[in-house]
C-alpha cells in the first residue's frame, strides 16, 4: 500500500472566524497560527484579506510571523480580491492564494447571477492572476457538492491548465453522503484528463454531522488533502475537525494509505487556545478532545482499562496530549518556573511587562487554588488579556450579596476609558445583578444571548469557565472569563465580550459576495 502524504490544511482562522462570535484580532490569530505551526500543520488559512483592513493585517500579520508552513489567504474570484491576498500574503516565506466561485446552478443562477461560461472564464482569469503573485494556487467551485458533474470537470480541468495547483472540492452546505461524496472525487480523479497535475482538497462542513466521515471518504478515494478546523469550528454547524480527520487517519492506519506529518502531542494545546480565544466551550463528549474523550465511568470499562488499555482504548491520551493535565507549579513557584512552563505550553508573552501582569494574577491564583494544571495556565493568560491597553473598560472590584429568602445584590467597579466607576443593582440572581450593575455603568444596548459555566479542571476548587455571548446591531461576539469563583468569572466573560463587541470591527462575509 502506498503511503503519501496527506496534507493538513487548517483553516480555523479563516472559516472558523465564520462561526457566530468567534472573530479573532490580528494578536489572537498570530498566536494560534505559531500553535499551528509548531503542531506541523502543512497550511494555514490565516483569513480573507479583502473583507476588512483588520482581516488583512492579520492576514499579513501571520505571514511575517510563520516560517514553516504555507500561508495562505482566500480571495473570491476577483481582480481586487486576489491583489489584496497577494499584496497581504506578501511577507510569507510560502505563501498560497485560495480563489474561489460557486459552480453549482442554484449559486450561478440565484446568488451570482451568472451564466455557466461567464464562471469558467472569470475562474480561468482568477487562477491566472493569481499565479502573478505565487506559484502555489488554491482553487475551489463552492457548492462543487451540489454541481453538475460535467461542468464541474471543464471547469476543473481549466483552472489547471491555467495554473491551479489545488484544486479544492467544498461540500459548502454539508449535503453529502460520504459514499456519494468518495464517488465525486473519485470520478474528478478519473475523468479530469490533467488531474495529475493538481492536488485534490476536500472542504466539508458539518450541518448533517457528516463533515469528517465525507472528508475520510474522500481521502480513501484520492484526496491528499483535507481542508479542517480546530474543534470543529466553523460556519453554521462546522468545519470537519482537524483532530477527528488526523487521530482517525493515524489510527487506523491498516486503511488509510497515507500519512500525515503532523505532531499529534499538540493537538490539545491548540484546542485550549482556540477555544479561550474564541469563547467557544468544547462539549465534554466531543471526540479527541473533550474532557470525557479518554475518561471512563462503568465500572466494567475501568475494570478492563486498569488490565489492559486497549479493552476500551484505540488512542493514548498521551498522543494527543492529554497527559499534559498534570500538576505543573504551586504557590511557591517563581517567576522563572512559570515562564518556562508557558514556553513549552507554546505561549508567548510579548512584552516583560506583561509576563509581570500574569505572573500576578498567576499568583493570586495560586493563593485560591492548590494545585495549578496547564489548562489554569492558558485560561490565565487568554484571559490576562495578550492585548492589554486595547481594553476601554476593566473589572475593578466586585462585591455580591447571596442569601437565602433575600433578592440578590451587586456591587460593581469598573474602569472605564481612565476612570473608576461604581454601580449597584439587584438582581434575579447574583450573575444577573452583577450584569445589571455593569450594564448601568456601560449601557451598551447589547443583548445577553448565551451565558454558560464549565469547570476548567476538576474539583470543587477548580477554576469555573464563563462564556458570555453579547449581540449588538447583529453583531455577535464571546467573552470568557475564568475564576475559582463563578460571579467574578461572569463578570470578567461580560466585559471581555463587552471589550470585543467594541472593539472589533464588522467583518465581510466571505460568501455572501457580489462576485
Ligand atoms: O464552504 C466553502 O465552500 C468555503 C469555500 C470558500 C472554500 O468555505
Ligand atoms: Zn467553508
């Protein structure tokens, strides 16, 4: 059996930062392209250069800080698109273009409003100009799911010809089945009289929960490589998910006539960071990577791990870098210690001044919680905020009042833009009075569309997890805050949302063009 390489292309940055809230800054998406690359991903999708000036400084932002892997920026099949990409790609030591136009009729005809030929020729004079940039080209058909299968050929055939070096097939709405579509790359493969000249991608999203079993269905039919996300993340339900694509692939190496070249112990670290970053909690029962993927709870299945793992284990949870749940530093541990243990966690603290302001709150943790886990760590450091001095108001102090038979009470201060502020409110609990009296204080008209709670770690002294989701003018971001007290991480997760629903700035959406 042959064993090729199968490349792993993320693009967390780029579709993940699709999902409801999960827009990143320029600081937020270089740190998790640096945990990409030290995990070996073969490309990253950093962004879309065209929708906003913030999404193409972060697109270049990337560029100059990656070395190792490929670059890429997406660009619809545009002259203005594609010059942007290439002009924010500039920087990179390897860079990619990834142009893209619908080819199925319902896109062609009711989004585009465009003739068949109009698309292959404006695919065509895309990949070409792209080429003037770089000589690595991404092309893909959105909606190739739902295409017809002689148009999609002619029009693979001549973006290869024109110089596209991927060609990227997207289940853009999750439709397929994966025997189906295997069957499609299949045939792409087959009929395209120059497909050995290309490298065939597949893009699947999740909405029927197909999105990994159609991208492994692909690979086993000659795709070499997957386009994926971290948790899964991405617009709608989903991208399919880098860690499910990559564990089974490795796993089951009896069927998968390929390899990747990624370093699997990473894998939890990235997902941390992605999901602090973006406010995105992973559920308990997600595969490879939620907290449960490796515990068991029947007695029979404990039984029979303790005798031997492979009873109820096809991975190690080492593999994927769970073992690194284990105490790292205490009270005691200095400035040093803590330093060098986000070094090898992979984080890096730019400036001393900030490795000062987490190795405080670092501190005050440790005098509230015993033992200190890697997960504290990196929820420590989100939440110490990378970005410090980008924030126009800050949680000061908070005093909430809880007793049986009473109506809560809050007593909140804030700094906002400079000055101290204080403010009180009651409250049908103590988060909703806390949130009250913030509110009082900001006013900020947004509205409160998801509050959740997660321990970080176990133990009644674990720290608590908060994800707020705040809306404004159809704007939607998520705050997180952690604590080893729920009240004041729910007061850290509403202003960090409240810093981001202000801050960010509204993002095009990449497929909602007027190509
Ligand atoms: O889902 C999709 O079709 C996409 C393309 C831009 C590849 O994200
Ligand atoms: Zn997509």
């Amino acid at each position: 059996m042959s064993n090729d390489k199968l490349i792993i292309f993320d693009t967390t940055l780029r579709d993940g930062e699709q999902s409801p809230g999960a827009s990143m800054t320029r600081d937020e998406k270089v740190r998790i392209a640096r945990a990409l690359e030290r995990m070996r991903v073969d490309v990253i999708e950093a962004g879309f250069p065209i929708a906003s000036p913030g999404d193409f400084e972060a697109v270049q932002a990337v560029a100059r800080a990656i070395s190792e892997s490929t670059v890429c920026g997406l660009a619809r099949a545009l002259d203005k698109d594609i010059d942007r990409a290439g002009e924010a790609l500039e920087p990179a030591a390897s860079s990619r273009i990834h142009t893209f136009i619908a080819t199925s009729p319902i896109h062609m005809q009711m989004k585009l409003r465009m003739k068949p030929e109009q698309v292959l020729e404006q695919a065509v004079h895309a990949v070409k100009r792209a080429r003037q940039y770089t000589d690595n080209v991404e092309f893909s058909p959105e909606d190739a799911g739902r295409s017809e299968i002689d148009f999609l050929c002619r029009v693979i055939e001549a973006v290869i010809d024109a110089g596209a070096t991927t060609v990227n097939i997207p289940d853009t709405v999750g439709y397929n089945m994966p025997h189906q579509f295997g069957e499609l790359i299949r045939t792409l493969i087959e009929r395209i009289p120059n497909s050995d000249r290309a490298v065939f991608s597949v893009h699947c999203h999740n909405d029927l929960g197909l999105a990994v079993g159609n991208s492994l269905s692909a690979v086993l039919n000659g795709a070499r490589q997957v386009e994926c996300t971290i948790n899964g993340l991405g617009e709608r339900a989903g991208n399919a998910a880098l860690e499910e694509v990559v564990m089974t692939v490795q796993t089951r190496q009896d069927i998968f006539p390929c390899h990747t070249g990624l370093d699997t112990t990473q894998i939890m670290t990235c997902s941390r960071l992605v999901s602090g970053i973006t406010g995105f909690a992973v559920q308990p029962n997600k595969a490879i990577v939620g907290a449960n993927a490796f515990a068991h709870e029947s007695g029979i299945h404990q039984d029979g791990v303790l005798k031997s793992r492979e009873t109820y284990e096809i991975m190690r949870a080492q593999d994927v870098g769970w073992s690194a749940n284990r105490i790292v530093l205490g009270k005691h541990s200095g400035r040093n210690a803590f330093r060098t243990r986000l070094q090898s966690l992979g984080i890096e603290l730019g400036s001393e001044e900030e490795l000062n302001d987490a190795f405080a709150r670092f501190k005050d943790l440790a005098d509230k919680k015993h033992e200190i886990f890697d997960e504290d760590l990196q929820a420590l450091v989100t939440e110490s905020g990378l970005e410090a001095g980008n924030e126009w108001v800050k949680l000061v102090a908070l005093k909430v009042c809880s007793e049986t038979g009473e109506t809560p009470h809050a007593a909140v201060t804030l700094w906002i833009e400079g000055e101290e502020r204080p403010a009180t409110s009651s409250g049908g609990g103590p988060v909703d009075a806390t949130f009250r009296a913030i509110e009082k204080l900001v006013n900020s008209g947004t509205e409160l569309q998801l509050y959740s709670v997660n321990n970080i770690t176990s133990g009644t002294d674990a720290q608590g997890e908060v994800t707020v989701r705040l809306q404004l003018d159809g704007r939607i971001v998520n705050g997180q805050g952690a604590d080893t007290d729920i009240v004041i991480a729910s007061a850290k997760a509403y202003v960090n949302a409240l810093n981001k629903i202000i801050q960010r700035e509204e993002r095009a959406h990449p497929q909602l063009g007027d190509v």
